[in-house]
C-alpha cells in the first residue's frame, strides 16, 4: 500500500508505504509523489533518509528507463539497522532536495520505538560503502552534485566517520563486575556471556550482545532465545541483528519488567549461561547480580 499525503498546514509533503518482502533491498517512491519533487533533486545520484532515531543514512537513487525513481544501494542498510519487519507502515516526510524523514509504525499502528536506537554498521563497512550513517558536515545531496561538477578531485571528502561513544566504568565498578565473572566461572563449567545494563537498554527495550559471544553462539539463521530464571520462568526473545552487531529484542521487555520480569536496573550484571546450543535454538539461563 502506498499513499501521498499533502499537508498544506505545515508545507511538508508525505507518502506511506506498507513494508513488503520486496522492499527490502530498494523502495520505489510512488509516482504520484513525483511532483513534489523538482526535476533538479530528481536528478540527484543520493537521497538522505533520516529515521525515527534522527540518525540519517545516504543513500544511492536510481530512474529506470519507466521514469520510476528507486532508493536502493544503502536501502538495505537503513532496513537492517532498523530491523524493519515485513507489514511495517512507514510514513515519509520530504524535506525538500531528496532529503526525507521517516517514521516506522508496526502493522497495529504502533509506533516502533526500538528504532529509536538503531543497530549501527561498524565503522569499516560504512567507509567502505560510502551508503550509510551521515556525518553530522554531510552536504544534502543536491548540493554534493553541484559541487561534484565544479571539483571532482573532492568527491571523497565527506565520506562517514562514525563517532564512537564509550561509557568509561570506574576502576571499582570494573573490579567488581570482574570478581563476578571470575566467582561464576568457578562455579559452572558451562560457557557463558555477560550483559551490563545501560540506560539506554531500559529506555528502548534491548540487550546489546557482546560481539565474542555473537561469534560463539549466534548462527546467521537464529532468530529467537529461550532465557530461563533459576525459579523455573522463560521468555523467548527476538534477536535483531545488522552486519556485525546484534541485539536482544522483541519480547526483552517482559524480561526486564519489574512486576512479571527480573526487574532490571541500571548497572545490572546479567551472566547468560548457556544451557543448550543448536543452529536453530538457544537457550541460555540468566543470573542477575546488583551492587
């Protein structure tokens, strides 16, 4: 389903887009959205897409021979990081020279607050692809294209730098949540991972994986985890995943609840023992440690 909405009040256009199957590697703006967009910015080689996060991605657009006008390599990359699902509704604005911002609701109408916070690529790949995160400088596109013309020798200068932001742990907190570590480890010789509860984790509803225990335990085609308690409760969780990040998602929320869940705090440390490990499934037993 596709729709384009004109909103005198505010001067901003829209169109919605029910997400399909197809639309996970390119999405095609619908036709009659055309006239709302100049000639100049149609010719534009890039679009920028921001998303509910306000985190924006750049990318490539194409005109087939039909005029149909599509957004497609980075496309997939802006679908991956966002985990959007299939009968997602997203609701576009244009904001004018092929710079859109979008909404992402789930098939109920709801919207989708996990794409407040986005999976990020690593930062090699979006160098290496030039269509990804956009840096807080990056022209629109239309401005790159005229600039493109007056001086191809810069047409590399605005390629991505990911900011890295790193939470800095007091030397106690560190000891304290390696003495964890080492005390479980003596006590299973089952392997395990550990979780440390951020603000953000509570606030958006996920549980980052640690990249080592990505490696070791989740295979490409696992989508769901079964965490156990030691009073005999479970939850499956969701896993929502973007190139070399992971995260746990779908259903964590239950984990985390205080009345029916383990009532997760900041600074929680989560040990995740695994108790059994296919290709298919897994099931890992959480232990949950304050201070």
């Amino acid at each position: 389903m596709e729709k384009s909405v004109d909103q005198q009040g505010s001067r901003k256009h829209h169109f919605f887009k029910s997400f399909l199957e197809e639309h996970k590697t390119r999405l095609r703006i619908p036709e009659a959205f055309y006239p709302r967009i100049s000639r100049e910015s149609q010719s534009c080689e890039r679009a920028v897409v921001q998303g509910p996060s306000r985190s924006c991605w750049v990318i490539k657009v194409h005109k087939d021979q039909d005029g149909g006008i599509y957004l497609e390599k980075g496309w997939e990359v802006f679908v991956q990081e966002n985990g959007l699902q299939v009968f997602d509704l997203l609701v576009f604005r244009y904001d004018g020279s092929m710079q859109f911002s979008v909404k992402v609701f789930n098939k109920h109408g709801i919207e989708r607050e996990e794409c407040f916070t986005p999976v990020r690529c690593s930062p090699s790949v979006e160098r290496r692809t030039t269509h990804g995160r956009l840096s807080a400088g990056f022209q629109s596109p239309l401005a790159q294209q005229n600039k493109r013309g007056t001086d191809e020798s810069d047409e590399d200068s605005n390629k991505d730098e990911v900011p890295k932001k790193t939470t800095t742990l007091s030397s106690s907190r560190l000891k304290r949540i390696e003495s964890i570590e080492r005390t479980f480890a003596s006590r299973s010789s089952s392997p395990f991972f550990r979780v440390t509860v951020q603000p953000s984790y509570l606030k958006y509803s996920f549980l980052r994986i640690p990249d080592a225990a990505r490696r070791a335990y989740f295979t490409d085609d696992l989508r769901e985890v079964e965490v156990k308690a030691s009073d005999g409760r479970s939850w499956k969780v969701g896993i929502v995943s973007a190139r070399a990040n992971m995260r746990l998602s779908q259903g964590v929320n239950y984990l985390m609840d205080k009345k029916n869940g383990l009532n997760l705090k900041v600074g929680d440390v989560c040990i995740f023992e695994v108790v059994r490990k296919k290709s298919y499934k897994l099931v890992v037993q959480v232990h949950v440690f304050r201070y």
